[in-house]
C-alpha cells in the first residue's frame, strides 16, 4: 500500500534522539529551546513555544489571546477539528466561514460579509482562525485587514505549511496574525513524532503561552505575590495544563527541521509532476492562489460527486492509501447540538462530496507516483 503521507526517518534522526536517551535529560532539558530557536528561524519570528501537540498549542493560544465565556471563536469548516475544539476548551462558541472553492481555505468575501453582519447584531468574534488547509498559505493580508478594521485577534492554523511561503514571506512571520501554530505529527511536513509549535512576535504572549503549557506556573520572581521563599520556589499564578514537550521529542524534531526547505522543494516537484500528468486527463490539479509557495503536506484531487466514493475505493482497491481532509466540522454529531445543519457552508459540502488526498511526501519515487497517476487516469 502507498501511504497518502509518510515520515523520512534518518540515521541521523535516530542518533539524535539517542544522544538524548543517554543524557541527563529527557524532558525539561536544553534540546526544546533548541527546537523552538529552530523553528522561530524558520518562521522568522522572534519566539516560538513548544508543545506536546498542534492541538494543544491551539488551546493555549486562545488561552493567551483571553477566550472565554461569552466569546466567539470562527474558523474554517474544512480542517480538523482541533481547528475549531480550541474554542470549546476555552467554553467559548465557534462559527465557520465558507470557503474560496479555488483554494479550499478560508474565503475573504465571505468573510467581510460574514462580519458586516455579526457587527449589525452585536456578535463579533473575538478570534480568528485561518486555516493553511494542504500547506496552501491564506489570502492573509485582506484577512488581517479585516481583523484590525473589526478589533479581533488571529492564529493561523500552519499544522500543513511550515515551510510555505506568502507573498516570499514564511508561514509563521507574524506580519498578519497575532500567533501562528505548526504540527509536527508524523505525516506533517517534518514531525517530532507529536508535537506542536506556536510563534510569535510578542515577548508577552510567548511568555503566558509557555506558562500556560506548564500548569501556568512561574520562576519568575517579578510575577509573583511575594519575594521567593528561597532558590527552590515557584509560584502557580494562573490556570494551565500540562502540554510540554519531551527532549525525546524535541530532538527528532530538531534534526528533521534541518531538511524542511528540502522537504517543501521534492513535495513541490512532486505536485508539479501530478499537475502535468493530470492536466491530460482535464483533472482539476491541487490548489493554488498567486502569491504563495505551498509546503504541500496534501496533494488534493477533485472528482465527480457521482464517481466520488467509487474513485475513493478503487484507488485503494488498487493499493493506494486515499484519505479525504476533511469532512466539513460542522456537519459532525458533535457540532449539530449547536445548530449546524448541512447546507450551512455549501462551498465547503461541495469540496467534500469532491476531494480525495492522493499520496504525497518527500520519499516517494517516481514509480511509485506512476502508479498513482496510471490507476487515477484510469478511474477517472
């Protein structure tokens, strides 16, 4: 079976997370700050703070950013929906935004009018979640425009696009949101086995989410009621959990982040190769939008509604591991107690009843694409 996703574990991968097993440390030691200095280069923003999962940095985000009661956090129907259960967490409600049927993500039009609206009744979000959906980066400059007209703060969802580029800029920089989150699982661009990674451009937020990661308690004597009882003494001085990440982790992750600008390049020619071979068979090629490089975590196909689930199948009949991301979050038993029903975000159902991930990483071979692109052909 051709996975739609697969890690590249190196030799040097292992040697890395061997050296930690034989140290000191294996939690709370000198490779996580490593990995997030790592990261934070990537991005090029100045803080980044690690943490066990995307998930997890998404909570503490929201955390930071003050969501609460009350409040309201939108993001995109089409994401997993961690996207949208970070706002859960924090007992906040969620709502969605159609998406731009070219691009799959979060659509700017719809927005505007989304929140022309809520302003007409009262019922602005506090926060907004874009989501980089395959490691296609978002239309993010008409969206943060948007933001800062309306007073609300935004986390770019990155779990697919570390690595991407927008407008030349890396995913992650902060010149449109107040906090972006990467995902470091195992079929992401490179993975720390799990992990996540929220970065920043502001000392404060950095320094209340690494807090928050680690039951919200501080070392810092300035922070606290009281001088310190001695050199041993912390102070908990708000409510957080327990969402750090392992030296174990952390040092996988740092050696893979070594070859993400390898990583986004051989899954970029790998998408050019399906774009091509595709375009014979008139078969609308992945997403693009100008401006941007995508990371591309996904490489999604679009099909026939009426052929969908027997392209789906036989693609696996054929030893092939299609997957679809995502069913749209709202259409989840879950979410129906709130008031979802289908027909909510027609954009979004019609990407679903459409979409198929095919397989994409970095050490595919050209046979191996061959036979995905010949058993495509042949179905479609």
């Amino acid at each position: 079976m051709i996975p739609y996703g697969r890690q590249d574990i190196t030799d040097a991968d292992i040697t890395a997370v061997v050296e930690v097993l034989t140290s000191d440390f294996l939690t709370q030691g000198p490779v996580v700050p490593a990995f997030e200095q790592a990261v934070a280069k990537v991005a090029q923003a100045p803080y980044a703070v690690a943490m066990n999962s995307a998930t997890s940095a998404l909570h503490v985000a929201c955390a930071a950013l003050g969501l609460g009661p009350g409040d309201s956090l939108w993001t995109s129907p089409i994401s997993f929906v961690a996207s949208a259960n970070c706002a859960l967490y924090c007992g906040a409600r969620v709502d969605f935004v159609d998406i731009d049927p070219l691009t799959g993500n979060l659509c700017p039009k719809a927005l505007a009018q989304k929140l022309a609206k809520a302003e007409d009744e009262g019922n602005l979000p506090k926060i907004l979640v874009p989501v980089h959906l395959t490691g296609l980066p978002c239309d993010m400059k008409p969206i943060w425009e948007l933001a800062k007209t309306y007073d609300i703060r935004v986390i770019e969802d990155a779990s697919h696009a570390i690595g991407a580029t927008y407008y030349g800029q890396p995913v992650g920089n902060g010149a449109y949101s107040d906090i972006t989150v990467f995902s470091f699982h195992p079929v992401k661009i490179v993975t720390s086995g799990e992990g996540g990674v929220a970065v920043t451009n502001s000392d404060k937020l950095a320094a209340q989410m690494a807090r928050l990661r680690s039951h919200g308690i501080t070392r810092d004597a300035d922070l606290m009621t009281h001088a310190p009882d001695g050199p041993w003494y912390y102070q908990q001085i708000e409510l957080g959990w327990n969402y750090r990440l392992t030296d174990i982790q952390a040092a996988l992750g740092l050696s893979q982040i070594k070859r993400v600008q390898e990583y986004v390049t051989k899954r970029n020619e790998l998408a050019k190769r399906y774009d091509q071979a595709f375009s014979a068979i008139s078969l609308t090629p992945a997403m693009r939008s100008e401006n941007t490089l995508s990371a591309f975590h996904l490489y999604v196909i679009q099909v026939d509604p009426e052929q969908h689930l027997r392209i789906f199948t036989g693609l696996r009949d054929r030893g092939i591991g299609v997957n679809l991301h995502y069913i749209p979050i709202h259409l989840q038993p879950y979410y129906q107690q709130f008031g979802f029903a289908k027909g909510d975000f027609p954009n979004a159902e019609t990407y679903y009843s459409r979409a198929i991930s095919i397989p994409m990483f970095p050490t595919m071979t050209h046979d191996q694409q061959d036979h995905v692109i010949a058993a495509v052909a042949d179905l479609v």
